[in-house]
C-alpha cells in the first residue's frame, strides 16, 4: 500500500467552507494570559505533523499476502459507517468519518480522544 502526503491547502475554498473556522485564540479570550499564551504556540505552528486515518486492520499469514493480486479484496475488521481511527505521529487523537471534498477523500472529526498524559 502507497502512502501519500495530503496538503490540506491543496483542498482549496470548499474546506474551509465545509467547516467554519474558528476564531484565533488571541481573539477568543480578552485576557492577557491567552495573548501570552498564543505568542507561546506560535513557535510551533509550523512543525509539520504526520496525520494518518485507518480505516480499518486485517490480519494474515505472508503465504496470503503474497497471493494478493490486482482486485483483490483484504477484509478489514470495520463496519461499514463505523468511526475511523485518526493519528497524529502515531498516536490516537480522535475518530471520525470519511468525506469527500471536490473528489478527493478526506476525514471529519467527530470525537476528540482524551490523553491519559497529562
């Protein structure tokens, strides 16, 4: 299986109509803890991150991955509607469902998983 590098910014105008944006942090609070606190994140803003959606996993002997030809169909233990699993550097962060957006996939969150780190 490929992997592929997707630029959020390749999805253009209908993404961010999609989903309306929120507004920054500097403009959501009045205080001056949260300025402090966004010129802080700011360092960070550009640190590319891998982001991965798994749709689903399968489990099999090499003798069976190596019969795999063109049009072959590998079972994955998902339903079909189920939440996909998102990671970002490899780790768990949220579920969510696949989209489309001007015919290329892409994923929508709909749950945030809680950190036991803290």
């Amino acid at each position: 299986m490929a992997t592929e590098d997707l630029n959020l910014n390749e999805l253009g105008n209908s993404a961010q109509q999609a989903a309306p944006a929120a507004a920054p942090p500097a403009q959501q609070g009045a205080a001056g803890d949260d300025n402090k606190a966004t010129r802080q994140l700011e360092a960070v803003y550009d640190v590319p991150v891998q982001v991965s959606a798994v749709l689903g996993r399968a489990t099999m002997q090499v003798s069976q991955l190596l019969k795999l030809g063109r049009g072959a169909v590998v079972e994955l233990d998902r339903k079909v509607g189920e939440a996909i699993d998102i990671y970002v550097n490899n780790r768990l962060v949220a579920r969510g469902e696949v989209v489309v957006v001007d015919e290329r996939l892409g994923v929508t969150m709909t749950e945030i998983i809680k950190s036991d780190r803290g």
